[in-house]
C-alpha cells in the first residue's frame, strides 16, 4: 500500500464515553470530536477492562492484560524491558515521540523518567503525573532540568505536538503520543473562557444520580465539561495541523480514554468501578486512505489490550508473541467493507470477541474496601454486565431493559439459568487469558509490591521492578 501510516494517538485521561456528543451527551457541544467520529470508525463497545490510570496505560503500551505486565494498582512500574509501543514501532523505522502525562515509571511523580524507562519513544516531553494543569512541569529526553508548560497544559502539549508533526520528515513514518491529563479531577481549573461556556444550573443528570448528589454532582459536571471543551479545541487543531501539512490521509489519528468518570452516578466518584460511567471510553480511528472518511459505527467490543496490535496490525508490522490482545485490523476492514455494499449485512462479519472482560485486581487506591472497594472480574456483554467478586456473583445489570443500571438482578432466583451461564462464559475467559480471581494482596506480593499491605489505600511509590 505504499508509505507506512503515520500515527497520531490522542488520549485524555478519565474521560467517559457518555460525555461525546458522538457519544450522547447533550449538555455540551464537542463539535471537533464529533467531526472525528464522523470521519473515523467509531468502536461504540470499546472498554476500560482495568478502569484506572496506569494499568490501562501499561496495557495500552504492552498489549497485555495487568495480570501479565504486572502493573495492577497506580504508580507501581512497568518493567523497562518490555516489549512496549514506542519500541516496537521505532525497531520498525518510526520516529517515536511522546508528550504529556506517562504514570508507568513510579519513582515518584515528579521524578525525571530515565531513558530505558521511556519505552523506546525518542521525542520525549513528559512527566510521570501531575493534575496541576495551570502550573505542570515536564522533562525533555534526558534532560534532568524540570520544565513547565506555558499555561493550560493540553494546551501547550498540543502546540508541542502541532510542532513535532510540522517538523517531521515526510520520508519517514512517525508515532506521536499526546497524553492529555485533563478531563480528570481537579476539574474547576479549566480556563475561564471553557468555564464560562458551561451553565452548571441547566445541566441534566444521569438517571443514575441519586437526586441528594444532584448539586454535588452539577457542580463537578460544569468543570469537566469545561475540560472537556478544552481538549475539543486542542483536537481540532491536530486535525487541521495534519489537514495543512497533507499527512491526514495517510495518518491513523486515534482518539481514545484510559477510562471513564463515575461522577457521582450510583453515588460513586472517579473510576474502577465496573458501571458503564466508569468503563465505557471513546475510541476513534481515522485511517482515509484505507477506510476513506465516511463514519462507521462498529458494534464490537474492543477491550486495552487490543488497541496496539491492532494498530500494528493496520502498520502490518509483526505482531510479538508477547502481546495478549486481539489485532482487529482485518475486522474493521471487513466491517467497513460490508457496511458499505449494497446488502450492508454486517451481522455477518463475526466480531474477535463477544465481550470484554472486567478485572479490578486490588481493592486499593481510590477503591478501597473501606469504602466499599474490592477485587472483582466480569463481562460486558452485548446485553449484560455481569461481575463476580471475592464472595461470588454480585454485580447483573441487563443494559438493553435498564441502560442506567438502576436494578442490580443478581439475587433474583428466575435469573440463576442466566448467571450460571454468565459466570461459565467468565470462567472460560479467564482461563483463556491466564487470570485468577484472588485477593489482591496475593498479586501484590507476586510482583513484589508488598511483603505487609493492609488496606488503607496508601502505596509506597517504587523506583526497583522487582518480579518475586
């Protein structure tokens, strides 16, 4: 097919589906996003099978799942000799750069980040975490010199990210990775202008709200909409950099969540929780000259670990035994094929998967048992979401009859049939996958992580992967 595609891979972090108007919203208005949708595939079924920052990102990088990469709770590192995004496309001739927030070194979060642990991406502007927006600070290649960000940091990181692509030379492919930390919490530091765009008193709630959390909940929605008008803009911008430079044809821009935001639906906060809030997340991939510019709406479940061998699939680029996921390059093309013929039959292009599984393997961090945190793993399934925790089945919802899950069928005896199946079919999944629900101070003590861990919450940071 010619020249190999660049990529330009966008990601915001704690952004849920449901706040694209692509994807329902009607609070606000994401123009630019919804542009993409309708230029790209859209994985409408995409999941956060881990909801919670660094082991999705870890999974995104590795194409594995956390119980094999190893990084199950936040700030924990991912081993710097894996087999990792950023190598493997520059072993394939890429330039490889990264911009933004990264969450999978664990020496502390405003540590600088060694070489080995940048994972194999050469242009280097980055910092470990930082939710401080308007005063956030990054490292540069080696450099150990701490740096800021000129005000709003997505928004500088995509000035940056306008100049890597603008100064990139068109006889080599590139990977850009823009990691963007807004929309997650703080959320009432946008920019005033974003803030100003979004009337908290209007704002309509999720069925699922508890009507006491209404104006608890209204008042963070005002800033993480205005977040989320924010990142709208800087993705408009990408896409006319690519647009002026005559690289979007031949460019797979990527826009995509580590996982959502519960907002206070079901009375929860933030994300690793298994609610369809916190793991559905926007997955957008524009690839014209193989899939042309006309939108797709592709129903079937894609889950982290896919995402990277698919887009070396689409590179056709080896695919090492390392990786867990699925390559669903040839699905989409044949989606994309079929839905465009004169029959439009796509119920016959049989999906890799027909769910994605769930896993929270540590009831640490924001999840705490204190707080009603725990280990669980489950399915999203066409129909169902359907969980298994510590003690046994505890989670059903049947999302086409209750899409706000409001009743929780799991102790209703008509449904024993139901959950029997459910729960074989996860079984067979983890057994397919390698993964074993146990407490997760058991897998804790595996990788190495705690010799005595209770359950706080609290987690050292660590600098040493040490895998026994």
């Amino acid at each position: 097919m010619g020249a190999k595609p660049n990529i330009v891979f966008v990601f915001a972090d704690q952004f849920r589906r449901q706040a694209t108007g692509f994807g329902g919203e009607t609070n606000i208005e994401t123009p630019h996003m919804d542009r993409l949708a309708s230029e790209s595939v859209d994985f409408e079924n995409a999941i956060s099978g881990t909801p919670v920052c660094c082991p999705a990102r870890a999974s995104l990088l590795t194409g594995q799942y956390p119980h094999h990469h190893g990084v199950i709770i936040n700030d924990v590192s991912l081993n710097p000799d894996a087999e990792t995004m950023g190598k493997l496309f520059s072993k394939a001739g890429y330039a490889t750069g990264y911009i933004g927030k990264w969450h999978v070194n664990a020496n502390g979060r405003s540590s600088p980040i060694p070489v080995d642990r940048q994972h194999g991406f050469h242009y280097w502007k980055a910092l470990e975490c930082s939710h401080d927006y308007n005063n956030s600070h990054y490292y540069e290649g080696s450099s150990e010199e701490l740096k800021t960000w000129d005000g709003y940091d997505a928004i500088a990181q995509t000035d940056d990210a306008i100049n890597f692509i603008k100064s990139r030379d068109n006889d080599k492919p590139f990977l850009l990775t823009v990691s963007w930390g807004p929309p997650h919490d703080p959320y009432e530091t946008a920019p005033q202008r974003y803030l100003d765009r979004v009337n908290e008193d209007t704002i309509e709630l999720r069925e699922n709200v508890p009507a006491e959390k209404a104006a608890e909940a209204r008042s963070l929605l005002k800033g993480y909409y205005a977040h989320i008008l924010a990142l709208d803009d800087c993705l408009d911008a990408l896409m006319i950099t690519l647009e002026d430079r005559g690289l979007a044809d031949n460019t797979i821009l990527v826009f995509w969540s580590d996982h959502g935001d519960m907002l206070l639906s079901h009375a929860e906060l933030f994300k690793q929780r298994p609610w369809e809030e916190s793991i559905r997340v926007p997955l957008l991939l524009r690839y014209p000259r193989r899939f042309g510019r006309t939108g797709i709406q592709l129903p079937s479940f894609i889950n982290t670990p896919d995402i990277l061998p698919t887009l070396l699939g689409l590179c056709d680029l080896e695919i090492p035994e390392s990786i867990d996921g699925t390559d669903y390059s040839d699905h989409i093309s044949a989606f994309v094929e079929t839905s465009r013929s004169t029959e439009g039959e796509t119920e016959k292009v049989q999906p890799p998967a027909s769910s994605a599984l769930l896993a929270c393997h540590s009831p640490f961090g924001q999840f705490t048992r204190s707080v009603g945190g725990r280990e669980y793993r489950g399915l999203r399934t066409e129909r169902f979401t359907y969980v298994r925790d510590l003690n046994g089945p505890w989670l059903l919802y049947d999302n086409e009859s209750d899409p706000y899950q409001l009743k929780n069928l799991v102790n209703e005896p008509s449904n024993r049939g139901l959950i029997e199946e459910l729960d074989s079919d996860l079984s067979k999944k983890l057994k397919l996958h390698g993964d074993n629900l146990v407490p997760g101070v058991e897998l804790l003590k595996t990788f190495g992580y705690a010799e005595d861990v209770d359950e706080t919450g609290t987690m050292p940071f660590f600098d040493e992967w040490n895998p026994l």
